[in-house]
C-alpha cells in the first residue's frame, strides 16, 4: 500500500461532489478517496486548474510554466464546490493531514 505524507503533491481526480457539505471526494490513488472542502481550495483554483488540464496536455519539450499562465477570477470565500469543480476534472491536490483512523470500539 503507498505512503502518503503531510505535504504531498498529488494529482487528483475529483470522483464525487457533495453539494450538501460543499466538499468533493478526490482519488489519489490511495484506497480511501482524499477529502476537499471548498474552504481548503486556494483562491487561486481557476487558475491552478485550467494550468493543471493545460499541462496534462502538453507534449515533452514544450512544458508550461505557471507564471506566464492567464489569470483566471479569484474564487469568492463563500462559493459552491460545483461551481468551481464542475465537470469533475483533474486537479493538483496538497495532502494536509493525516488519514483518520478509525476508533477502537469498547
């Protein structure tokens, strides 16, 4: 089974959107999916993923670079996670803390 650590990077699959929690559900490619709450998405989102799907598509030797990349429209602090991961596309996740494990019961 791999091992994952705070601070990772990975690429992402967003699988599930919950709107109700305004979360997503996101493979890793562990056995258990990533949680992501909107309030964990950079303000930057729009512009990391439109980055992340430019660079998926680029072939070697003419890779992207982040800084010379358009600027998309900062998300607002109180969006939906539809609205900004519609389409369930790839994204670049950072791994913040550990996976829960699960309680012993009595």
């Amino acid at each position: 089974m791999p091992v994952f650590a705070v601070g990772d990077l990975y690429l992402g699959k967003v699988k599930k959107l919950i709107p109700g929690l305004n979360a997503a559900f996101v493979d890793v490619g562990f056995e258990k999916d990533a949680f992501l709450h909107y309030t964990d998405l950079s303000p930057d989102a729009r512009s990391l993923l439109k980055f992340t799907q430019q660079s998926i598509q680029t072939t070697k030797g003419n890779e992207s670079d982040f800084g010379n990349s358009p600027v998309e429209p900062e998300i607002v602090t109180t969006g939906k996670i539809n609205e900004v991961l519609s389409g369930k596309p790839n994204i670049l996740v950072q791994i913040l803390k550990n996976q829960l494990q699960p309680r012993a019961r009595d």
